[in-house]
C-alpha cells in the first residue's frame, strides 16, 4: 500500500493554488465518506436551504484534530480548536457552495476521462513519482502492474477520486479565470516599479509648521466638510456586548491531582531502579531532554537547592509555570561562564546627583556598621521589584545587567557590600551573595496542572444557571449578586471573525447580529472558558450623526486649510526661485532641499517614505526640472529629478515572461477569492452550532 501512503501524504503540499483549494472543497463532498458517517442526521446549519449536518461536521473537524496532533505531536489548546472548528464550518460552507455552482455550470467528468488521465502518456505526477528508477526514468511497467494489482484496489479508487476532483477544479477554473486578462502595459508597470532608478531633490512646505491656532473653523465649516465627506463616516451595522467570563481556569482539586501523580512517581524511584527516561515518556507532558543548564536557568525555588543535591539524587517536586516538575541531578560540570547571586538598593529619589550619592554613601556606612541588608533594601530601594524581596535580584549570567552593574557584579568579592557605583537608574549598594562556575545535567519530569472534565463541567453549569437566570430577571443584578464581574465589548460588525477581549468566536458574532438591544445570550465556548452576554448597544449601517462626528471633523478641517496655505506657499516659492531649487533656502530659510538618493517606484523613498504621489511625478517629469507643487502626506513637495535610469528593452525580454506568470497567477488569486467572497455574500447561510 505505499502508494496509497503516499498519496495521502501529499495532502498538505496539495493545498496551495487555487485549483488544489477547489480539490479540498469537493473531496469533502464524497459521497463514499458522507456514507460512512451513516447518514445525514440532526442539523447544525444549512447553506441555501441545505443542510450541514452534525456528523458531516464532526467527522472532519476530527480529522483535522488528528492531522494537528500528528505534526506538532501535542494537543490543541480551545484557541486552536476554536479556530479549527471555523475554518472546518468554512471549508463546508464552500464545499456546498462550489459543490451546487458545478451543478449550475453543468461541470462533470467522466469515468473516460479518469480512465485516459491515469493510463495515459502523461499519467498525473503523485503516482507517477513512485515509479521513478534510479536514472530518473519514469518505470511504466511498474506502474501499471501495480494498478492492475487486486492488492492496491482501494489505492486505486482514491487515486481515481483525487483525479476527478483535480478535473472537475480545471473545468472550473477554465470556466472562471478565462475572463482574467493581463495587458502588456500591466507587465511594464510591474518591471518599471522593480528596476527604474530614479535620484531626486525636494523641497517640502510642510503642513506641520503651521499651528492650529492660526485656523478659525467655523460650523458651516464643519458641516460642508461632513457632507462633502459623507462616506468617510458611513458605519457599517455594530454591536456592543456587556459579558460575563467563566475562566476554566485548575481548580485546587486539579492541581493537588497533579502534585498526588508527581509524588507518587517521586515514591516509585525510591522503592524501584525505573529508568528515568521510560517513565518521562509515559507520564510527562514534555519529551525527554538531558540538558545542561547553569543555575540562573531554573525556577527559583529548584536553583535554591540545587548546589546541594547529589549526583543520581531527585530534588522535591516543585510547582513552575509548566506544571509540577520533578528533576534528577546527572551530573555537575564546569562552565567558562560563570553565573552570580546579588542583592541591590537603589538610590534615586533625592533630587540631585550629588544628593543621591550622598545618601547611598549613608546607607553604605549603615550597612558597614552592621545594619541588615535586606531590612534597608525594603525600606529605601527605589526598585520595586527587587526591594520587597530584600533587595535579591536572583542569579544572573553576563550581559543581563548594564555593564557597571555587571562589571561589580562579577568582579566583587562575595558577601561583602560594595561602595556605590553609578548607573543610568541612581547610585547602586551592592552585595554579592554568591558566584559559581558549576552547570547541572538534569533531566525532569513535567506533570501540567490541567483543568479537570470535572472542573470544566462545574464551570459550565455555572454559566447555564446565570444564563437563565438572566434571562428571566436582570442581567447586571444577577451578576452583581453571583458577584460576577461584567465587562463591555469595543463596537465589532457582523463581518468580524472575532470579538474585542473575547478573541475567536465566529458564532456569537452571529448569535448578536441575530438578536436585538438587551438579548442575553446562551452560554458560548471560547478560548478562555465560557461566556454569557448580553446585546448593550445596537448601531444601525449608516452615516454617524453630524453631533456624534463634530469633534472628529475640526482636526480634518483644520488639516485641509493647513494644505491650502502650504500649497500657497509652495506656489509662491516655486515662483521665485525661477527653476533653480537649490534657491528654495535663500527665500525661506525654514525650508531645506534635501536628496532622496536612488529609489524605485516599487519601493519606499528615502526620507519621505511610500509616497505615491511623489513617486508618480518622480518618475514623470522632465528631468531636472521643478515641478509643481505635489500634494504629498505630508505637505507640498517642489520635486527636482536628477537622475532616472532607461527603460532597459534587454532586461524587461529576459524578466517579462516570468512576470507576466506571477502576475497573472495573482490576478487570478485575487479573482477567486472575490468570486468566493460574493457567493458567501449573496448566500443564505444558517449556523446553528453551539457546542460541539
């Protein structure tokens, strides 16, 4: 079965053009998998008034599952599955889209054509491959013999679907992109925009010299630029949610789940000789590793103690950020890269140089005269992080501190406090508790604090009791009286694929723009948790009210008559320089010629950045000659170019096939992807997911 094997594994490459996304869709549609979920059952949605049923969904949705565990080798976390269930619900979507568009166009293939395609001269690449001898020749022999061979009969039969589906996409393409044309102009643009260079001077009134204060606004002003601008403040329909979160966050139980499990391995060790790396791979969440680690690698409280276990020894199980961890010592080796331990006061908060140093020189003669260090240091150490720790800064390798700190660091004698040294942040007292060389060889064992079937379920039904209770009294006052926090949404529209402070959830998007002001919603799965909430604000598709924009506009109408007095000034300049630019600081000293250096249209200019405008008359005008003045970002350039490269006919003959082919391609791309868009647009499409 390798060729079976390896047609499956061409899978993921196989889904790049935009024929293979066409291959995708429709091979969802085979009937012979729809049969094997034994039939169309409950629905969870439809398109057009076709259903998309549960077991459909479920069933690919689990063997995308699969094919993520299979190449990372981990779980998904509810992040990655939320967003696996919306590209699984879209990719069903479409298939059924495409599926009836082929109905339409009367698109078909037949058994002929499989029939001619596989035993052809030019048999389709993913089986031809396996068939290559050693010389690079493709062993037709072979190859039929294996397709005649009753044991690669059900290779056979995918192979025959994966090739009608590559047909039924080709006629579809052909169909769609013949009206997709490119023009020999459109190939010249694109060489010009890669490979003319062009030099030039500029002068810029820049509109920014002007304060807003020499503008008088008025409201007529205001109100001729709102409706000469009336798009700019037309709003498509949006929603605001007022929510409540139920993190799944461990519970206590959860975690003492854990810490029982890390014990009771930890106890197996000492009544049997079990190989450390065995049971690594039976219980850890993270692969088996022997690393070589200096001190300042691990969690705190495991390089506390690790200078004093023994080789072959298991330190206590310690609670870290990836769960419970339990490590064995290997070995101790010698390191050229020493590690510190130091603890800190910092002085910065009297005022003066001279100040501060004087009141470090204070603590320093306390802390002589046998004050306790770290008392001082919470009482006087402007660093917070530090100070409430007594001042301990941890273990530490070179060049993670600025290099006086480090430099006392590593060359003070331990245990002693050093006179102040000076940095950036104030005057530094400084002890350094310990300096070592020595490197641990550990291996570990992870055991991850993981939210509970149990934990999760408790979470849940917590969030069914406030849905409904919410729904049949208030929604704030039952949350104020579960003392649950509620939290508002920023505006999102009906398009979003997620929600501002809820992250991916396609579904209650849908649910808020199906529901009216004051909804409450059922409860939602989301990354986190789960959520309940509630519709708070209800923006109809429009132009905002003049009122609602006024303050937003008198910044753009200030902006517009800052440009109308620069282009004033720009014209006035250009006037009486009289073609020489470099005569533009003799008029007004506040304005500078500067050079651009050499750029391409295609690219970003130097100093003035991707203007196009500016590009556009660069790459135009007669050269060494002062332009107009051009309305840029920024204000009104006088533009002078020094120097513009040829149109090389050589070159563009070499590049113009290749450019044409990617041009082309892209235009094609971009030409389904809005065929697509408009039939989800113009499509009636029901999701009626919740949880699944």
């Amino acid at each position: 079965m390798a060729m079976m094997a390896k047609m499956r594994s061409l899978a993921p490459a196989f889904i790049i053009s935009v024929g293979a996304l066409f291959v995708l869709f429709m091979v969802i549609s085979d009937s012979n998998v729809l049969e094997a979920l034994g039939g169309r059952t409950n629905s969870i949605g439809s398109v057009n008034g076709e259903e998309v049923t549960y077991n459909e969904y479920a069933e690919l949705l689990n063997q995308q599952v699969e094919s993520q565990k299979k190449q990372t080798g981990k779980d998904l976390d509810e992040e990655q599955m939320e967003q696996l269930r919306e590209q699984v619900w879209d990719a069903l979507v479409t298939q059924k889209l495409i599926a009836k568009k082929m109905e339409q166009y009367e698109i078909s293939v037949s058994d002929e054509e499989i029939k001619d395609a596989i035993l052809g001269e030019n048999p389709p690449q993913f089986l031809k491959q396996n068939f290559i001898d050693s010389t690079g020749a493709f062993n037709r022999q072979m190859y039929e013999s294996a397709l005649f061979d009753s044991k690669n009969r059900e290779a056979l039969l995918q192979a025959e679907e994966y090739v009608r589906q590559t047909r039924l996409s080709e006629k579809l393409q052909s169909m769609l992109l013949a009206s997709v044309t490119l023009s020999e102009q459109e190939i010249k643009n694109k060489f010009i925009d890669q490979n003319i260079t062009i030099n030039a001077n500029y002068a810029l009134v820049d509109v920014n010299q002007y304060p807003d204060s020499l503008f008088n606004v008025t409201d007529e002003d205001l109100k001729n630029y709102y409706n000469e601008n009336l798009d700019k403040y037309k709003v498509e329909g949006q929603r605001k949610l007022n929510f409540v979160l139920f993190n799944t966050l461990p519970s206590e139980e959860d975690s003492l789940t854990a810490k029982k499990m890390v014990n009771n391995i930890t106890e197996s060790f000492k009544q049997d000789t079990l190989s450390f790396k065995s049971t690594v791979e039976i219980y850890s969440s993270a692969p088996y590793s022997k690393d070589t680690l200096a001190v300042n690698a691990f969690p705190e409280s495991i390089a506390n103690k690790i200078s004093s276990t023994q080789k072959g020894q298991l330190l206590e199980p310690e609670a870290t950020q990836e769960g419970y961890v339990l490590y064995k010592l290997a070995d101790v080796v010698t390191s050229k890269e020493p590690v510190v331990r130091a603890s800190h006061i910092l002085i910065n908060q009297f005022g003066s140089d001279e100040k501060n140093l004087e009141e470090a020189n204070k603590v320093y003669q306390q802390l002589v005269g046998g004050a306790d260090f770290a008392t001082l240091a919470m009482q006087l150490s402007q660093d917070p992080g530090s100070g409430k720790k007594g001042g301990d800064l941890g273990w530490f390798s070179k060049g993670a501190m600025v290099p006086e700190f480090e430099k006392a660091c590593f060359s003070g004698k331990v245990g002693e406090v050093q006179k102040p040294i000076k940095t950036n942040y104030g005057y530094h007292i400084i002890k350094v508790v310990a300096r070592t060389d020595k490197k641990y060889v550990v291996e570990k064992i992870v055991i991850p604090i993981e939210t509970s079937a149990t934990t999760k379920d408790l979470v849940q039904n917590n969030a069914n009791d406030f849905t409904y209770l919410a729904n049949k009294n208030s929604f704030e006052k039952e949350a104020e009286l579960m003392q649950y926090t509620v939290k508002e949404t920023m505006p999102f529209n009906a398009k979003a694929y997620s929600i501002p402070n809820l992250g991916v959830n396609k579904r209650l998007v849908t649910w808020a723009f199906d529901n009216d002001l004051d909804d409450v919603s059922p409860v939602f799965r989301i990354p986190t948790g789960f959520v309940v909430a509630k519709i708070s604000e209800v923006t109809k598709e429009g132009a905002r009210p003049f009122d609602e924009v006024k303050a937003q506009i008198k910044p753009q109408v200030i902006r517009e008559k800052k440009f109308e007095k620069a282009l004033k000034a720009a014209d006035g300049l250009r006037a009486k320089i009289n073609g020489d630019l470099n005569k533009v600081t003799s008029v007004d000293s506040k304005i500078k010629v500067q050079a651009t250096g050499n750029f391409t249209p295609g690219g970003s200019v130097p100093t003035v950045g991707r203007d196009y405008a500016f590009i556009e008359t660069a790459l135009n005008i007669k050269l060494k000659t002062v332009s107009q003045p051009v309305k840029g970002f920024r204000g009104y350039y006088l533009i002078d170019v020094i120097e513009r490269s040829d149109f090389d006919s050589s070159a563009y003959a070499i590049q113009r096939n290749t450019m044409r082919d990617q041009l082309m391609q892209e235009k094609r791309n971009a030409y389904f992807s809005q065929w697509l868009a408009k039939l989800k647009e113009e499509a009636t499409i029901k999701d009626n997911r919740n949880f699944d």
